[in-house]
C-alpha cells in the first residue's frame, strides 16, 4: 500500500514539474490590470481541532487576510481532518490543488531530512527555546530547504510539548516495552520509540481516537491540546507530562501559486502570516496549559507527575536516537539548538 502511494506520489510529481513549468511561463503573460480584479481563494486544510493552537493561529491568519483584501482574497479553512488527512494535503499542496498548510514538522520525513532536529527526544525543553532556534539564522534557512520540491515555508507555528499517554503509569523507559505506540510519519520518532523497548506505528491523527480505544495500539505521544481535542483522555487512562519533544508545523505554500500572486498580495498576506504567527505562538502555551487542566477536571485520566530521577531515565535511554541521527541532521546545527 505504502509503496503503491509512494509511486503515486512520484508520477504526480513528476507532472507537476511540467505543470509547475507551464504555469510560470502563463504567469508571467498577466497584466497588470487583470490582476488587480481577480480574486484569489486560499484553501487552508488542516488535522486539528479549532480550538487548539494550530486552529486558532489559522483562524486568525484568515481573519487578519480577509480584513486587508476585502472581496479579493478568500481563506477556507478546514480544521479536524475534514478535507484531508496531513499525507495527502502535503500531496495536495505540491500539486497545487489546494494553497496552504500548516503540517507537523515531523511529518516532512519523505521530504527532507533538515527537520528531523525538531523530533530529537529532549533537545528542546520547552517553547521559547524552539522560538529561539527557529528565529536564528539556522532556523530561519529551514524556510526555504523543501522550496525546489514544492513547499515555500512562511512561518512556524508551535502547538507544544509531547507527553506521553498510556495504559498504565508509564514511570521508567522499562515500563514503555513492547507497548504498541502511534507516531507521526517520522523515522526519528520510530528511532526514539524502539529506543525505550516500544513498538511504533506510524498513523494519521484522525485514526488515533479508534485505535486507542479498539486496542490496535497501546500508547501514543502528543501534546495537551491535540490529547484533550482529540480526547484521547477518555481512551488512555494515563498522561505521563514528560515533556520530551516538540511540536510545531511549517506553514507552507504552494511557490508557484506563490509567484504568481500580485506583489501587494502577496506581501500583504506575508504579513498577515507574521502577524498571526506572533499572536499564536505567544499564546500556545496558556493553551496547552488549559487543555492540561480540562484533561485533569475530566477525572478520565491521571496525570503522573515524573521526578527528576526518573526523567533522567528517559533522557538516558533516548540518547542513543541523537547519534542514529546526528549525520543527517548534522553536528554543528544540533550542537547550535542544544547550546541555546
Ligand atoms: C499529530 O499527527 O499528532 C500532529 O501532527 C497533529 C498536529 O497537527 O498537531
């Protein structure tokens, strides 16, 4: 199946090349006039619910757009996986089907390697460190590494710190073996999974509810806000608040559709992305924060609090993902994210 898509993927890329080639050559014929009457639509899908940090952040983005080009730009958002699942709306993207997206870093795998620095297990201890190494030069090249393959990177948006959900109390890295966990589509992940004895399985968000509850898988990891919308609480009876990764998203779009927008539009709607990123990312911790406390009122699910001791543990056991992946992400750009 895999396999088969994986092909799909390449042929419709390789059309796109030619596509992406006929659409600059028409680009260009636009005249200035006609450009100024057109109106444009930006189909914004994405997997997570609307009131997390991703769905207001993207909430905003169309509000700020809308109110600067009024009648000439329309945003559609599309929030819980309505249209599409993450895989087929980065498929989607590059085949200019659809003109944003705000996907997991994580789930860039197939794409680029340069990502994998944000899925090392505690490299990063919490938000303003990522805003940190996404706001340096390092960071900010990161925009532009998947532009040749169809995705011009505008901004990252955060959502939060990962902890892990479970069965059982999930203390010590021992108490994690042979439970069956759902990852992002991230090998980095599938690394860090097999590093404390699980058995990873890599899975669309929208699939996550009914394999919790239906016993296909044990476990998973996420954030506050993706466990309380998701409701992943009332199928996992613990929350361990380990903190032990990132998630955040490249808010990507299509370069040709890009290119070929008016210069007042598209710079106005770069703005608009800056602006909503700045609101969004100041406020995604209180949001997880708050989604902690529903997760707690519910009474569904316990939360373990771990001591220092046994996220020592943790930390030790998956170590070893940093060097399995040190080549590809590079030393220098790791050493640069660890040191801040
Ligand atoms: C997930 O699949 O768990 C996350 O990527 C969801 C999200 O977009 O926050």
């Amino acid at each position: 199946m895999r396999d088969l898509r994986d092909f799909h993927t390449a042929m419709r890329l390789g059309v796109l090349v030619m596509f992406v080639g006929l659409l600059s050559a028409c680009g260009n014929t636009t005249d200035e006039g006609q450009a100024a009457t057109e109106t444009y639509l930006i189909k914004f899908p994405h997997v997570t619910a609307p009131g997390t940090p991703k769905g207001r952040t993207a909430q905003r983005f169309k509000e700020l757009t809308e109110a600067r080009f009024p009648g000439r730009v329309a945003v559609e958002i599309y929030p819980s996986s309505q249209l599409m699942n993450d895989d087929d709306s980065l498929e989607a993207l590059a085949f200019g089907e659809i003109q944003m997206i705000a996907v997991s870093l994580s789930k860039f795998d197939r794409l680029t390697q340069a990502f994998q620095i944000f899925d090392l297990p505690f490299l990063f201890p919490d938000l303003v460190t990522v805003e940190e190494f996404q706001a340096s030069p390092a960071g900010q090249d990161l925009l532009n590494v998947i532009t040749d393959k169809g995705f011009q990177g505008l901004a990252f948006w955060h959502n939060g710190m990962k902890q892990f959900s479970g069965p059982n109390p999930l203390r010590m890295p021992e108490d994690a073996r042979g439970l069956k966990f759902r990852i992002m589509e991230s090998d980095v992940l599938q690394a860090q999974v097999q590093a404390i004895g699980g058995n990873p399985q890599k899975m669309a968000l929208g699939e996550v509810y009914q394999a919790l509850q239906t016993g296909a898988i044990d476990a998973q990891e996420n954030t506050w806000s993706n466990i309380y919308s998701s409701k992943f609480y009332e199928v996992q009876p613990y929350v361990m608040e380990t903190n032990h990764g990132y998630i955040g998203y490249l808010v990507a779009v299509n370069p040709t559709f890009w290119q070929s927008l008016p210069d007042d539009i598209r710079s106005g709607v770069q703005e608009a992305v800056a602006e909503a990123t700045a609101w969004g990312n100041a406020q995604a911790e209180a949001i997880n924060q708050q989604a902690r406390g529903h997760v707690e009122e519910s009474g569904r699910s316990e939360i373990i609090e771990l001591t220092d001791d046994e996220l020592t543990s943790w930390r030790t056991a998956m170590a070893p993902v940093w060097e399995q992946f040190e080549a590809n992400i590079g030393a220098e750009r790791i050493e640069a994210a660890s040191s801040l």
